[in-house]
C-alpha cells in the first residue's frame, strides 16, 4: 500500500512539474508573441530620471545610457529627445547626463521611470515634421490597416513596415529624407497595431502571417501608380519585407529590400527575449516549442528566413553586432552567400532597430547609395 501510494505521489508531482513547465514555457514565449506595439522589449533596461534641466537631462548610468547618437526618450505619457552625452557635465557615479534636446510632450520630473526608444518622433507626418500626407486605408485580409501616405514625384514607392514593440512612428526618423528625394512613401500600421485589425488568435508571428500585410500594401502602392517599390523595414517589420519580396504574388513589383535589424532567426529571437525576461536556461526550449504550438513557427516547415537562393533583388542590411534581439550573425551569413545582392553595413554600439539613431548622416548617406540605382 506505502508502494502504491508513493508511487502515486510522484507521478502527480511529475505532472505538477510537468504542467508548471509548460506553463512556464507558454508564459517565456510571450515576450515575442505578445509584445505591445509601442512599449520597449525586454531587452530594453528601464531608467530613472534624476534631473532635467534646459538642455540636459541626468539618468541611470547604464550601458544604454552611454550609447553615442540620438534617441527617443518614452515614459508613460512623455515623449523626448535625447542627444549624446555630454561629457563634461558633473555628475555622480551611478548617472550619466546626456543633451536635452527637446520635450515633445508630458513632462520629465526626478523619479519618473522611462526608456530608450529608436522612435525619435512623436505625432504623425505633419504634426512631427511638418509634411502633407493622407491617412489611408489600405485593405486588407483581415481589414482596413491604416497608413501614412506622404506623396512624392516618383513612380518608385517607399513601403516602411515597423518592427517589434514599435509603431509606424518609427517610420518619422527617414521620412524626411525619404521625402527630399522624391519618394512616395507608405508608412503601414499592421495586424495588432492600433486602429489595425487584430490576428484572429492575438498574436504576433514573427513575420509568420503579417507579411500579407505588407503585400496588400503594395497592391494598394500599384493601384494608386508606383510602378514598383522598395520595402523598408525593421527588425520583424524587416522579416516581413522579405517573405513578401519572397512569397506573394505581386513580388515582382519589388525593385529592392532596405532590412534594418532584421530578424533571420525566429528561434534566436524568442530565446534572446525569454531570456531578457529573466527565464532560466532549462526552460528556454520549452518556450520555443510553445511558440510552435501556438503559431506554428516549425523549423521544419521554415528552415530559414531568408532563403538565399531565392533572393531576387538587390538588398541593404544595416545591423549591429550589438543587437541583442536579432543576431547580427544570420545578417552576415545572408550578405556573405548572396555578395551579388546583398550590401551589409555594419554599425557599432546601437541596439536592435537603432542602426539610424546611432549616426543619421552615415545611414542616410548609406540609404541614398542605394535607393538612387532604383529611383
């Protein structure tokens, strides 16, 4: 009986084990599936603001901190920009004091929890940067998505698609210089966003169905007269340009692929993410598989990404051997075995999606090179 009993016992604290590891995996795997458009990754440390004054701005020191360029500032309900640090500004061990350029709305007082943002601006087109454009409605499988237009001369369109935890704001940083050459451009709130139509199980999938988006939006492109597109995205907005130049029927329609931070590895990804949630090592293949249950992101079924041989356009990658997000090695591998198509820049010390933010100059210069073949 003590046999049958103990036995009893440790087969239902293995299922107990079992269900709570299952349940732990189901919760890692939400830092992708479920990540908020328009709230930092987990990757992303939350600061505090120690003091603002007119021009500067005092904050956790930290490795984000000390990144050169220029950032968004978010917290909740405060948009601001910060530029780089500056140096010789007094401060004590534990704080760094960057340039203040400017509060785009709320306020920033000591105490107030915020975060690094690649999202410079706030608003929309006109509001942020003083550009006629049209919100639109592009139609598409699951409903209207809405979208920027900012109309340009030329018959080559722009389609900038925004990554995780981003919104289309993230399109504001090279839209002015999209638009002093020209473009049309086409900003797109996908599946999930706000004031988007949401995925019928709610969540994201990596690029796994949104690229049907982005393939609606270059229906909507060549209705409306480009002849034909380049698509410019971020990070998963990056992964979904590339299934659309790969996947979908209006593909030839696509002259080139702009992938800032892109996501060739959604099995890298979802771990990097877990793993930024804190989520012990034993645990991190239980997220995985609980991603492939819940969208199906199978690796049998989708061996890569980005299929090298299948790549028809010419393509920039502009990536960071800093991205803790999407590692830039699957970047370097996809430039080293398509070196016909695929130009890779490479840029220091900035985070996933951030590679403009770092230095906006060089990325434009970059940006300019290679669009200027396809205008």
């Amino acid at each position: 009986m003590r046999i049958v009993r103990a036995t009893a016992t440790a087969l239902t604290a293995l299922l107990a084990a079992g269900t709570a590891s299952v349940v732990a995996g189901r919760l890692a795997s939400d830092a992708a599936l479920k990540a908020p458009p328009g709230r930092p990754l987990p990757t992303e440390p939350r600061l505090t603001v120690h003091r603002a004054t007119a021009g500067q701005i005092t904050l956790t020191r930290d490795l984000a901190t000390l990144r050169p360029g220029t950032y968004g500032l978010a917290g909740d309900g405060s948009h601001a920009v910060v530029g780089p640090v500056v140096e010789a500004a007094a401060h004590t061990a534990d704080t760094v004091v960057r340039r203040l350029e400017r509060v785009t709305h709320g306020t920033l007082a000591p105490g107030d929890a915020v975060w690094l943002t690649p999202s410079v601006y706030a608003g929309d087109p006109r509001t942020a940067l003083g550009l006629d454009h049209e919100d639109v409605d592009v139609p598409g499988d699951l409903g209207p998505l809405p979208a920027w237009f900012v109309p340009g001369h030329r018959n080559t369109w722009v389609i900038a698609v925004h990554g995780l935890g981003a919104t289309r704001e993230q399109a504001l940083n090279v839209m002015g210089f999209l638009h002093r050459r020209r473009l049309p451009v086409l900003a797109l709130a996908y599946r999930g966003d706000p004031g988007a139509p949401r995925s019928p199980d709610g969540l994201n999938h990596l690029g796994g169905t949104e690229w049907r988006d982005v393939e609606a939006a270059i229906r909507y492109a060549v209705r409306r007269g480009a002849h034909r597109v380049v698509l410019l995205g971020w990070s998963t907005g990056a992964t979904m340009a590339l299934r659309a130049a790969e996947h979908s029927a209006v593909r030839d329609r696509v002259a080139g692929l702009v992938l800032d931070s892109p996501v060739l590895s959604w099995e890298a990804t979802l771990r990097a993410l877990a793993r930024a949630r804190h989520t012990p090592q034993p645990l991190l293949p239980l997220a995985v598989r609980a991603a492939q249950g819940r969208v199906g992101l199978h690796a049998g079924r989708v061996p890569e990404i980005a299929d090298p041989d299948r790549l028809r356009v010419p393509t920039l990658i502009v990536h960071g051997p800093q991205d803790q997000v999407a590692p830039w090695e699957f970047s370097r591998r996809l430039a080293r075995r398509r070196a016909d198509l695929v130009a890779l820049h490479t840029v220091d010390d900035a985070p996933h999606a951030a590679m403009w933010n770092a230095d906006p100059a060089e990325y434009e210069e970059r940006l300019r090179r290679f669009l200027t073949p396809l205008m």
